[in-house]
C-alpha cells in the first residue's frame, strides 16, 4: 500500500490538518463515539500519553474545528458533528486509517519534509536559464 492509494479527499484532509499519528487518533476517539464528551484526562489514558499532550492536541483539532469545548470546568471535548461538511472526510480518514493505517502514518510523517521542500524551494537562487 502506498499514499497513492489513499483517496484525494483523505490525503488533502490530512495534509492540511493533521501533524502527528497522536492528533489524528485523538481526533478518531473523539469520532468514534460522538455523543460521548471526553477530559483530557481520559482521553490521555486511553490513548497512553500524557494529559498535557492530549490538551494540545484537542486545541489543535479545535482549530479545524473537529473538536468541540462543551464545558470549561473541568474542560470536555467531543466530536464536532456541528461541522456537517467535516463529518464525511473524518468517516473517511476513520475507514482508511482502518484499512491503511501504515499508509496514513506514512503520509503523516512525510508530510513535514514535503512541506519543507515547498517552502525552501521558493527561496532557491535560479540561474538565468531556470526562469
């Protein structure tokens, strides 16, 4: 399997929004059980990181937003089905996480060098011949 495989939608969601494995099973927890409203304190256990990382990540899906604050004391988060234009692109990426994970991880993590390449391309010297 390879990122080819994945399909246009998927690869674009994730490409745009999603910077780590860790982000991204936070935010399938989440559309697992939509009704359900989550701490960071259990999603950090459920996923087995820390409860500081998983509040980041929860910030981070906020932004998108995929992630909604339901209450600030203590804070609960659940999946944002609010967003009905997001709601299929994450069934989605749920079903080719599922099928292709090491294809998505992949994706994920080549994704910062592909990034990169962008962006210090731009700043390239080119010789008279290139333009």
């Amino acid at each position: 399997m390879s990122s080819e495989d994945i399909p246009q939608n998927v690869s674009q969601f994730i490409v745009d929004h999603i910077n780590s494995v860790e982000q991204l099973e936070t935010l399938l927890l989440l559309h697992a059980e939509p009704a359900r409203e989550w701490t960071a304190e259990q999603i950090a256990k459920e996923l087995r990181t820390s409860t500081d990382a998983a509040r980041l990540r929860l910030t981070e899906l906020k932004r998108i937003p995929c992630v909604e604050e339901i209450s600030s004391a203590p804070p609960k988060y659940r999946f944002a089905t609010s967003n009905a234009a997001l709601c299929p692109i994450v069934d989605a990426v749920a079903r080719q996480y599922k099928d292709r994970r090491v294809s998505i991880i992949s994706l994920i993590y080549t994704k910062p060098a592909n990034e990169l390449r962008a962006f210090s391309d731009a700043f390239r010297i080119k010789k008279k011949e290139d333009t």
